[in-house]
C-alpha cells in the first residue's frame, strides 16, 4: 500500500513538474531570449570556468583522499618478495601520478583557456609527425622499463627452484571454509582426490600411499618465519582463491588442478602486531568497533569482541552465498614454535584409523553395516569409485 | 516484415506521401530504416540501463549499511529476496551479476555501438541505409528478444544468474553450488546466445555497409573517426563473439548433458559428481578471449563519437588524424591477444603471464596517443562547450584516470595483491564504463537533432553532466583505497573481518555519491523524454558540423536524402581552415582552385 502511494506521489510529483516547466515555457514568449539550446558565449564561458573549477575539485579530492585514506593501504609486507612488489608499486605510482597531474592540468586548462567566442577563431591545425613521434616514443620507453621490470619481480616470485629448500603445505578449498595440510618429515604430500573424501578424510588423501603416513591436516595454519613455504593449493568444488593480501600472495584454486605459490614469511604475527601501522590501525579499529559495541548494547545485543591483529586467508574469488566469510586464520611462529605447535597434531592416516576403530565399536551392538551403507549416499559413491579406480 | 503490416488496422495512421507505404507497424515496430532501428536501440538501452542501474543502488545500500533492512528491498526484491527487507546474501550476488551483464552487453554494446552504429554509419558515410535491412531489423529484435529473456531470468524461482557476468563454471554450471546457477543460469546463457546471434548479425551489417556503401568520393581516409570507430568494433565483435557463443555452448552441454569440458573432481552438497577431466581455466579463456575485446568493442565507438564531438566543437581538425586511425587498429589488433592478463593468477602456467603482461602494456601506447591527441585538439581551439562537448571532456578525464591504473593491473607481479579487489573495479569502472557512458551521453546530447528533429534543453545537460562527473570520481576514487587495504570484491558484507572495520566509513561515502549521481539521471531521462514531444525545433545543422549526416533533411525520411546523394570532396575535419569565411567547411563542398589538403589524410 505504500509502495502504491509512494509511486502515485511520484507520478504526481513529475506532472507537476512537467506543468511548471510549459507555464515557464510559456512565460519565456516574446522574451528575446536566445533559446536556441546551442552554446552562447556566455554558456562557453560559465562552462569553461566550471571546468576550471572541476580541476581544482579533482586536486583537492584526490590530494585530501591521499591524506584520509592513505594509512588504509596495506602496510609493510610479511613475506620476503614483498618489498620488491612494494617497490614496483610505489614506481608505478610515481608514474601514474606524474601522467595524471600532467594531463588533467592540460585538459581541463584547455577547456577553459580556449572557451569559445563569437570573435574568436580556432587555429587550424592538423598534425604534427614530430609531436606525435614524441609521445608514442616516451610511452614506448617508460613502459619498456616497467615491462623488464615487472617481469624480473614476476619471474622471481612465481618460479621456485627445484633445489630450493622449501617446505611444502596444501591449501585446500571448499566452500566456505579452508584447510592446510603439512607434508611432514618426508615433505611429499600423499596423493588426494576429492573421490577419497569420507568421513574424517576431508580432504580426500589416499591413506595408503606411503607419503602421505605423515601428513597432518589443519584448520588454522602456522608457518615458520624465515622458511620458504611452497603452497600448492587445490579446490573441492568450485574456483576459489587464496588471498593473503599481507604477504602479497595470492593464487587460485582450481578443482581437478593443483596450482602453487611460494613466499618465505619475514615477520611473526607479533612482530607484526608490534609494527606502530598496525598498533594505530588497531587502535583505530577498536575506537569503531567500541562505538558500534555500545550501539549494539543499548539496542540489547551482544557486544563486539576487540580487535587483535591476524594475518588471513581470504577467498577472493566469488564462490557461492556465503563467499564473504570464507577465511582462515594465520600465524607465523617462530621455527621453535611452530615445531612445538605441530607436534603434538594428530596425522591424517592416524585420525582416519582412529574414526572407524571408533565407528566400529558404536556401530557394533546396534546396527548392520550394510544399512548404514544404503542409508549414506555418500559412503556408496566413494565406494564404488575406489573400486572403479582399482580397476 | 511488410506483408504483415500492410493489411493491419493501424494501417490509416500514417499515410504519407512517400514513395513507401508506412503503417505504424512497418515504421514503428518492424521498421527497417536505420534511423528507426538506432532508435528503438537506444530506447531499449536506455531502459535496460535504467535496470542495470538500480540494481546497483541495491546492492552498494547492502554494502555501506550491511544486513540492514529497507522498506526498498521489499518493495523492489519482495518479500522471498529480501525477507524482512534484509536482502539475501545469494541475491546480493544475483544484483552484482546482472548488473555487471546488462551494463557491458545490454548497455554499453547494444545500446551504445546499436544506437550510433545504425544511425550514423549510412548517415556519415552517404548511404541510403545499412547494406541490408531486413538483417537489421532481426538484429534489434534479437537483441529485444535476449533483453526480455534476461529480464525474465529474474523472476525465476530459484533465483537470477549469481555466479558474477564472468560466469566461471563450477560456480556456473551447478545448481548446488549457488541457487542461481539453476533456471536463472539457463535463461542467462539463453539470452547472451541471443545476444551473440543480434549481435554478429548487427557487425557483419557495419562491416558490410562501410566496405561497399559509401558515397562518391568518400575515400576510407576521408571517413569521420566515429564510422572508423564502429567499422573496427564490428571487426572485433565479428573475431571474438563467436568465441563466447562457443563458451556458452559447452556450459550449457556441461550443465544439461553431462559432458566435463570445464569440469573435473567435484565433491558438492557430499557427493562426488561424475566430471572429469575438464577445466575451468579453459573456460577463463574461451570467455576472456571475448570478455576483453568487450572492454574495447565498449570503449572504441564512445572514443569515435568523442572524436567527432571534440573536433566540431573545438571548431579545429581532429589533430593527428591518421595517427588517430592507427591507434584505433593498434587497440583493436592488440585486445585479441592480452586476455590473458585477466587471468594472472589463475594457475596457469607463469611463463604465459609474462607474455600477456608484455601485449597489455603495449596497449597504453595507442591508448596515450589518443589521449595527447584529444588534448592538442583542444589547444587553441574555439570551445563550444556545449553538453555533448562536456561529456566528450569529461570522457578523456576519466579514460586517463581510469586508464592509466591499468598499468598497474595489466603487470602481472602488481596483479597478485590487487586482483580482484576494489581497485580492479574502480578501474574498469572508470576506463570503460564510466567513460563509455559519457560517449553515449555525448552522442545522445549530439545527435538527438538528428534523430528527433528537436533539442534537448542545454541548461539541464549542464546540471547533468556536472553532477554526474562530480559523482563518478566521488564514487570511484575512493575505491582504489580500498582495494589497495586488500578487502576483495563481491563480498555481501565486510563486517565478518574485523580488519576491515575502518573501510566502512569509505563505504558509505561511495554509496552516497552513488545516490545522488544515480538520482540526477532523472534529470536526463526527463530532459530526454521532454525533448522528443516538446523540445526547441532544430535547424538542419545545429553545431555548425562538416560531416554528411547534418546535410540530409531534418525531417527523417527513407533514403536519407531526397534527391541523389551527396558527393564527398575533403576529408570531415576542415573546421577554421585558412581561406574559408565560415569556420566549417562540409564535405559536400568542392575544393577552391588552389587549395591544398593541409593534413596528410
């Protein structure tokens, strides 16, 4: 019903309008105002000052966001290519920078030097081979530069050696949650296959491939500092990607492909806490977070928790409804830590050893397994795929 | 077409003298004049654009007051999408979706290069009418018939297509994955082949017409740079579109019929489905090896009609013309070969990343040559700052800002952290669609004369264009920062990270200029349809232009000229030549004894 009203004043609302603009029409005959709708003189030179003043909007803006918005930007990098990408960023910046100052000035200076008049005339002029030669050459230069540059950085990063000594760790996506699988002492993952997938095998690892006795699956990762982590990350379903925006890193999870992505973190989570950027984003964080928690008291809701600071894995590759929550927490311990963290977690071959002892001894006195079997869609298809791969 | 209009009712209505019967149908619905035709695209457009529009009011409402309820969402999404007024999180996804496929395809293809394609190139080139009709007139009832479909598709039960206008598969193809991807997805893929058919058809027509239709004298180097535009765009839709069609077609193979082009190992919903050995890389391929020449099938006609506009109003030759030309082909050779650059990060081989990061850059180069010579065209000039030539400004502006951060998104080593972050889509908003939406505003304002034999008020043109250039930037400069914080695009709500608490002040800015800039559209579309009924008669040349189409009458008629068709003696950019009273010499005048060329068409 208000919806109804709501477009019945509207309706109203545009008639009037509509009215006021004829009777104003009307007022206008016999006025010998111009009203040929066509660019006066005095358009051009109301306009040609607007433009002038666009340009001065668009400096004031674009400087006064700098100042605002600037302490958003991601700080100093985790991982040990950051600076490089750092670097290559802060030359692209100098560049757009110099272009964008440059031409802005000349176009809207322009518009407003060259305002038209009756009295006036353009200069007719054509081309100019030489100016042209100018700036296609400039460009060609400046973009070769950042071309090898940017390739160098690239190839650094993305192609590791194979004699390098790394540590190799699974990502492993689905929606809408992630999980890390460690190779263990032998660092060879064990084969996987979403076919595998039962119970607490989330992951799908062949129990039976000998390398992958040792692997261990986890639902917060923890890398050592000063390691070279090789990831090689997969998909359960559909494209994901692993965004670690804090270590510059990022690569996409393909089902049915393993990708990979190297970075040696540089900086443990409480080092990075104690980084004064961080420490003030925090502060500032919380001082919001605080103000939203009393909102939320008064309105007899729970409070919000502070704010610590954690490095993150996010999805950033639009994966179904709940994509916006598909994360996963990081730390980066010291190499002693992270040994002592990763100690005493179960293996992927022991914990599926453990379930079925555990399945067997409840499932025992009460029901047959072959009901269980017809009742679990699930268990049949991985069944009869093992057997099919078998084959 | 006219058999089934000549015995209609309406058939009394229109009973003009002219040497061809019309009947309200054959002119208004079924016509196959390109006037006619460029209208109804532009209508259609404009419409489809009024949609597009909306929907992302919605969902940046969602984003700067996250999980908020508005009385607006029940109104416009209904009760099942917005239960309560709080909009769902998989129709927040469906509105980012078809917001993003009507803007690119149904807007800013159809309706830009549709509308100025069909209406200027017989018009600018001396031709009675496209080199076939009746293919035109199937083309814009394809193109109508896919708009209906893509409309309709978001009514379905179980949701509109919600899997982002890229429409990666797994996402895509199952129904499990996202609600969307069931009867939403089919009528989405249905609608775009469509799409496709309308728009090939509509290319091979351009192609067609500019190669073999034009007048006497009207050498290809004597063609406006808005024909040489829409001549290079239906070149590049004609190489890439059937490879989108071809795309579409395997997806829907994949969903229906079970065949694993794009699919491999899935475990969905704890069940193992039968795909294997098909890749979603293969699919980023086929759709990017169309999805960006897209950009540029977008971006060229809203940069020729741009070239015209600034010329006739700066009253001075477009400056390097023929330069102007090469990097018009540049763009349009380079664009097949640097999709790649989309994909960066998608597992594919590294080795391959370097390539595409070497074919985009080059891109900025023809791209800068464009930019350095719409500003020397302006040095010196004689501004008639009319709307058109605002909008034509404010274009340059914004293709600059926009892109020039494409240097940073085109180098795969600075794509890693960025990808798909805000700054992607401040980017491509900026370079692509804000830019190409000022070309269409351009031309509408421009070439309104001549498609309604009246003109649209200049006081509201001015309002409209200020407004919205203010709010553009305010909308998409914020969003570099944003995207540089890292927090990644097509998120329902950011409030699940707490490491993005500051950015929501950012937020709500961007919606609140995304409000108003939205809300003063009006003003155009008012002004629009004010003007076809009521607005000031127009002359035959309004802005005092060299080019063929203003010598036609402004009364629209069949064959475009009354008697026989104009004779082209010089190129269409002699504004303010030495040894000429006026400060424009159409293309229809001869040259004077002695008069040299004095650019090197």
């Amino acid at each position: 019903m208000t919806s109804l009203l709501v477009i019945i004043v509207l309706v109203l609302l545009s008639i009037a309008i509509w009215q006021m603009t004829k009777i104003f029409d009307l007022t206008q005959v016999g006025n010998k105002k111009e009203d040929s709708q066509i660019a006066t003189d005095n358009d051009n030179n109301v306009q040609g000052y607007l433009m002038f003043g666009f340009l001065a909007f668009l400096y004031i803006f674009m400087i006064y966001g700098m100042f605002k918005w600037g302490h958003l930007v991601l700080g100093t990098p985790a991982s040990e290519h950051g600076p490089d990408y750092d670097n290559l960023m802060y030359i692209s910046f100098a560049i757009i920078f110099f272009v964008q100052a440059i031409t802005q000035v000349l176009l809207h200076y322009f518009a407003f030097k060259y305002r038209g008049a009756k009295d006036k005339k353009a200069l007719y002029y054509a081309d100019n081979d030489k100016l042209e030669f100018i700036w296609t050459i400039i460009p060609v230069i400046v973009l070769a530069g950042l071309i090898l540059y940017g390739l160098y950085t690239w190839t650094n990063i993305m192609f590791v050696d194979e004699d390098e000594d790394v540590m190799v760790v699974e990502l492993y996506a689905k929606q809408f949650s992630w999980e890390a699988r460690y190779s263990g002492k032998d660092n060879v993952l064990g084969k996987a296959n979403v076919r595998l997938i039962e119970g607490v095998n989330t992951m799908g690892v062949d129990v039976n491939d000998p390398n992958a006795q040792d692997d261990i699956s986890v639902t917060e990762l923890h890398i050592p500092k000063g390691k070279k982590i090789l990831f090689k990350l997969r998909s359960q379903d559909i494209l994901h990607s692993a965004y670690m925006p804090h270590f510059r890193a990022q690569m996409n999870c393909v089902p049915g492909m393993v990708t990979e992505f190297a970075f040696r973190p540089t900086m443990t989570t409480d080092e990075m806490r104690q980084q004064p950027e961080i420490v003030e984003k925090v502060s500032n964080i919380n001082k919001i977070r605080a103000k939203k928690t009393a909102q939320l008291v008064a309105e007899g809701k729970t409070a919000l928790d502070p704010y610590t600071f954690d490095y993150l894995l996010l999805c950033n590759k639009i994966c179904g409804a709940s994509h916006y929550n598909m994360q996963m927490k990081i730390v980066v311990d010291t190499p002693q830590d992270f040994q002592a963290w990763l100690k005493d977690k179960k293996t992927i071959v022991n914990a599926v050893k453990e379930d079925l002892a555990s399945k067997k001894a409840e499932e025992k006195p009460v029901v047959a397994p072959v009901q269980a079997k017809v009742l679990d869609s699930t268990v049949v298809a991985t069944a009869e795929d093992k057997l099919e791969e078998k084959k | 077409m006219g058999a089934a209009g000549h015995d209609h009712d309406h058939a009394h209505d229109h009973d003009h003298a002219h040497h061809h019967k019309d009947t309200f149908i054959t002119k208004y619905i079924f016509s196959i004049d390109h006037k006619m035709i460029a209208k109804q695209y532009l209508i259609t457009g404009i419409i489809m654009g009024i949609v597009g529009v909306v929907m992302s009011l919605l969902f940046r409402m969602q984003i700067a007051w996250p999980e908020e309820s508005f009385g607006i969402f029940k109104f416009l999404l209904g009760e099942k999408m917005a239960p309560g007024g709080v909009m769902r999180n998989d129709i927040y996804l469906a509105l980012v979706t078809i917001h993003g496929t009507i803007m690119v395809f149904f807007v800013l293809t159809a309706g830009l290069s549709g509308t100025f394609s069909n209406l200027l190139i017989p018009l600018q080139i001396g031709a009675r009418d496209m080199a076939s009709g009746f293919l035109n007139m199937i083309s814009y009832w394809l193109f109508f018939t896919s708009s209906v479909v893509m409309i309709c598709s978001l009514f379905v039960e179980s949701g509109p297509a919600s899997a982002g206008w890229t429409i990666y598969p797994p996402l895509s193809a199952l129904p499990q994955a996202i609600p969307g991807s069931g009867t939403g997805m089919t009528l989405w893929l249905v609608s775009m082949a469509i799409f496709i058919a309308s728009s090939l058809m509509g290319s091979l027509n351009y192609v067609v017409t500019v190669i073999n239709l034009r007048t006497k004298g009207m050498s290809m180097t004597r063609l406006p740079l808005t024909v040489w535009a829409f001549f290079i765009t239906a070149v590049i839709g004609i190489v890439s579109f059937p490879v989108l069609l071809s795309a579409a077609l395997m997806l829907i193979m994949d969903r229906s019929f079970g065949t694993s082009f794009f699919l491999s190992d899935i475990f969905i919903s704890g069940e193992v489905l039968h795909y294997q050995g098909g890749s979603p890389v293969l699919f980023e391929h086929l759709f990017w090896f169309l999805g960006h020449p897209e950009v540029y099938i977008v971006l060229l006609p809203a940069l020729g009609i741009t070239s015209e506009i600034i010329a006739t109003n700066s009253r001075k030759p477009i400056f390097g013309y023929r330069a102007m030309i090469a990097s018009i082909l540049a763009i349009a050779f380079l664009s097949t070969i640097v999709w790649g650059h989309h994909m960066f990060i998608s597992g594919m081989n590294p080795f391959l990343g370097s390539v595409f990061t070497f074919t985009t850059l080059l891109i900025a180069i023809p791209s800068a040559v464009k930019a350095f010579n719409y500003i020397t065209t302006l040095w010196k000039g004689n501004l008639q700052l009319n709307p058109a030539m605002l909008f034509s400004i404010g274009l340059v502006s914004t293709f600059i800002s926009g892109g020039l951060t494409g240097i940073i998104l085109g180098d795969s080593t600075l794509d890693i952290n960025v990808h798909d972050t805000y700054f992607v889509v401040a980017h491509f908003h900026l370079v692509m669609g804000i830019s190409a939406l000022y070309g269409f505003f351009a031309g509408v304002y421009h070439w309104f004369p001549r498609m309604f034999g009246r003109m649209m008020n200049k006081n509201l043109g001015y309002i409209h264009f200020w407004v919205t250039a203010v709010c553009a930037y305010g909308v998409f400069y914020p969003m570099h920062f944003i995207g540089m914080a890292g927090l990644p695009r097509r998120y329902y709500t950011n409030s699940n990270f707490p490491l993005f608490d500051d950015l929501a002040d950012v937020n709500v800015l961007i919606t609140t200029f995304a409000l108003v800039g939205a809300a003063f559209q009006l003003v155009f579309m008012w002004n629009f349809f004010y003007s076809i009924f009521y607005g000031k008669k127009s002359v035959q040349n309004p802005w005092k232009s060299n080019t063929l189409e203003w010598t036609a009458p402004v009364e629209h008629i069949h064959g475009n000229w009354p008697g026989e068709l104009p004779t082209v003696h010089r190129w269409p950019y002699d504004y303010s030549k030495p040894g000429h009273d006026d400060d424009f010499v159409p293309q229809t005048t001869p040259m004077k004894e002695g008069e040299e060329e004095l650019h090197h068409a």
